[in-house]
C-alpha cells in the first residue's frame, strides 16, 4: 500500500535539487559538529556548525567562527569538500560517482542534471557534466600550483600544498571561506595571489556554457549570443567596479590610501571582482567611504552569470532588464540584443527574479532589523547599513561582512542560514519547488484587456 502511494508521488526536478541541497548542507553540519571537526576537540553547536555548512554548501563564505582557528584540518577538509560539491551541485557530483560505478544516468537524472546546470537542452547533457567536470578540476590545479609557488615557502611543503588548493578551491567556486585568519589582507601588495584568485573568481562566476562556447571558439567562428551578451556585461561590471572604488577610496587612509598607484589599482580591482560573489577581501571592509558600501550593495546583488558557481540574481537578469528599459523608452516593442529578438517569457522571468529578490532581501532586513536591534559590535550598536549589508551579502552568496556575522543572535543566524540557502538554489527555483504548477490553458484564453494608469 505504502509503495504503490510512494510509487505516484512524483517530485520534478526542482524539488529534488532544493531538497538535495538541504540534504547535503544538514549533513555537513551534522559532521562539523564532531569533536574530530574542531582543532580543541570540543563539540561545535549545532547553530554554527548548521551556518558554516549552509555557508559551504551555498558557496556564501559567511562564518560565526573563525574557519583558520577553530576547525581542525579534518574539518576544514570537510568545509572544502562542501564548497566543491555546493559550487558544481550535488548531482555533478552524482552523475561522477554513477559513471565511475559504471551505471546508466536515467532520464529523470538528466532532467535534474539540465535543471541544475542551467542548460538549455537536455541533449548532450551527461557529456556537458563531465565537460564540467573536468574543466573544474583543470582550473582549480593549475591556480593552485600557481598559489603554492608563493604558500609553500611561507608555510612549507605540505601546508603550502593544503593552502593552495583549499584556496584554489574556495575562489574557483566563489565562496570566500579562507585559512589565513583575515582573508587576502596579508597579501594586498602580492599581484600573484591577487590576480591568481581573481582569475579563478571571474572563471567560476561567468559560467560553464559560456566556458564550453569559449573552448569551442577555435572550430566555430561565431560564439553564442549569451556568451558575448556575459563577456560584455562581466567586462563592464568589472572595469565599472574598478574605477568607482579606486575614485572612493583613493584618498581613504585606512583602505588604500597609503598605496602605490599600482597597490590601489591591484585592491580596487580586487574588490570589484570579489565584491559580486566571492567574498574574499584585500582591504579592511568595515572602513570603506560610504559611496563604497552602496556600491557593494549593487555589485553584491547583480552576482554572477548563469550556470556558474555564482550567486546574486546574475548578470543577464540585470541586463536583459536595462535593454528592456531602453527598448521601452525607444518606443520599440520587442528586446534587442545583438540583432537578436529576445522572447517575452525570458523578459518576464528576469522581472520576475529581479522582483521576488528584491522582496526577500527587504524582508530579511526588516527581520534583522528587529532580531538585531540590540547587538553590540565592538561596543555599538550594528548600523542599518551593516544589516543591509548582511542580508545582500547572503542573499547573492557573496560572504563579505561589515563584521557583524559573528555577532549575529540565534534567530539572526537562522535567518542568515535561510537567505544562504534561497540565494544558491534561486528564489524561482524554490517557488516552483514549493508551489503546484497549474497546466498551461488548453483553450488559449485571453480575457479583455483593461487600462491602468502608470506613472
């Protein structure tokens, strides 16, 4: 009886990823709360354990605890390993282990596999995983060999070697969690550890299918319109990023304003790279001009690009709705880009996600504001910026903090943990989990249009 009821539930595909996710991050933090976990041996609550494995998973960077001294190097092994399954998603991670045992991917294995890499056909869909795959782990290998040419003279051979692929790792998948103590504030005059982890930032956070198209160049003489559509937005975001926090904090003492000309251009860049989704940081955030700070905010929700390790509500999104603006003040009824039509349903879902990101954000914050209310952060209380600040930060999976995070009440925590979690497995995403579809009209109905005043 039970079987055949079991036996008609059926769970699409996006179901299966937001509980997978959930799956994986409960798991990691029922590990991290062993005593094996932590350098003292003491047990971790469950709270913090909960946030460092939510924050792994969601490729966030986000931490209650200090990640160089409070876990023991089976935990931070653990903390790594989260990072890399939640950066590619658990069903890459699946798909691996199935093709190593030799087994077939089913078809409703693909279904879940385009839905979590974000393809557009399922075609070809195990061959893109392992494409992804093996790209990954190319990339985060040559990065860490570049990294440990400066980690293991410092450190020696063997926690030179840990460092550099734990870092490598952790920028590849744009999640920010280091082992240095204080971020990359150590190494805001080394241009090799800077421009190695950048690059491996802006390889994550633009995309596989991009990467896939990029790889391709070289037998096709045309690339896709989505590939150039992301180059040109990521170029923008970053040149855009670069020159504003340079102009900001130019003459700001306790960021970069005792630099060289090529030190605060080497951390302005830095911070527009890792300000859209890393979390890594080279200058002390909590001093930044305030015209800075608003300029996180904005570089913290755009995010990253679609299908990649990233966060936030993606580059396309922001700019599909910029050309949509345009095209409207021009009078022209369809989006162009490139010579190119872009269909209404993809219109409607960039709105979409724009509107239910900008309306959880607002909430988390009004929450924090309440749960948040009497926190003291080195004896003040936390401004309305920093919780701002916070929420965005978790929203977009970014992981950068004003330095209230540790500082965060119980409840504040919890609702850190759950805007992590909607922010990696997307807010459209999780309505579609959580929500019954209704079937497309079958009459093609359309009711008489009605007027409404705007503006």
């Amino acid at each position: 009886m039970s079987k055949h009821i079991l036996g008609r539930i059926k769970i699409k595909p996006v179901q299966v990823l937001a509980l997978g996710f959930m799956a994986v991050l409960l798991i990691g933090a029922g590990i991290l709360m062993l005593p094996i976990s932590t350098a003292t041996g003491e047990k971790t609550s469950f709270i913090d354990a909960l946030f460092t494995s939510t924050s792994a998973v969601c490729v966030t960077g986000l931490v209650t605890v200090d990640t160089a001294s409070h876990w023991s190097y089976f935990g931070k092994t653990v903390i790594i390993f989260l990072i890399q399954i939640g950066g590619l998603g658990f069903m890459s991670f699946a798909t691996l282990f199935a093709l190593i045992l030799g087994k077939r991917v089913s078809l409703k294995e693909r279904l879940i596999l385009q839905e979590a890499v974000n393809a557009t056909y399922i075609s070809g869909i195990v061959k893109l995983v392992k494409y992804i795959l093996s790209f990954t782990f190319a990339i985060e290998g040559i990065g860490a060999a570049i990294l440990a040419t400066q980690f293991i003279p410092e450190h020696g051979l063997l926690k030179g070697i840990y460092f550099s692929i734990f870092h490598a790792i952790s920028a590849f998948c744009n999640a920010g969690f280091d082992l240095i103590g204080d971020s990359l504030f150590p190494y805001q005059n080394n241009a090799v550890v800077i421009l190695t982890i950048s690059a491996l930032i802006i390889i994550g956070g633009i995309g596989f299918a991009v990467l896939l198209d990029l790889f391709n160049a070289s037998q096709s003489t045309r690339l896709y319109t989505h590939t150039k559509f992301v180059l040109v937005l990521t170029a923008i975001l970053l040149v855009t990023g670069t020159v504003f926090i340079f102009i900001m904090e130019y003459n700001n003492p306790e960021t970069i304003g005792n630099m060289g000309f090529g030190g605060k251009l080497l951390n302005s860049f830095f911070a527009s790279v890792s300000s859209r989704t890393a979390g890594f940081y080279s200058i002390p955030l909590e001093y930044l001009t305030t015209g800075s700070i608003f300029l996180y905010f904005i570089l913290m929700f755009i995010g990253g690009s679609p299908g990649s390790t990233a966060g936030g509500v993606k580059t396309t999104t922001i700019g599909l709705i910029c050309l949509t603006v345009v095209s409207g003040l021009r009078g022209k009824e369809d989006t162009e880009l490139f010579k190119r039509r872009i269909s209404k349903d993809v219109i409607y879902k960039a709105f979409s996600i724009l509107f239910l990101s900008l309306m959880i954000v607002v909430a988390i914050t009004m929450l924090l504001s309440n749960t948040e209310a009497d926190t003291l952060v080195n004896g003040e209380l936390v401004p309305l910026e920093g919780i701002i600040f916070e929420a965005i930060s978790a929203f977009g999976t970014v992981g950068v903090t004003l330095g209230i995070t540790p500082y965060l009440s119980f409840v504040g925590k919890l609702l850190i943990i759950l805007t992590m979690y909607i922010g990696r497995v997307g807010p459209i995403t999780l309505v579609m989990a959580i929500t019954r579809q209704k079937k497309k009209n079958a009459g093609n109905i359309k009711y008489p249009e009605a007027k409404i005043l705007i503006g």
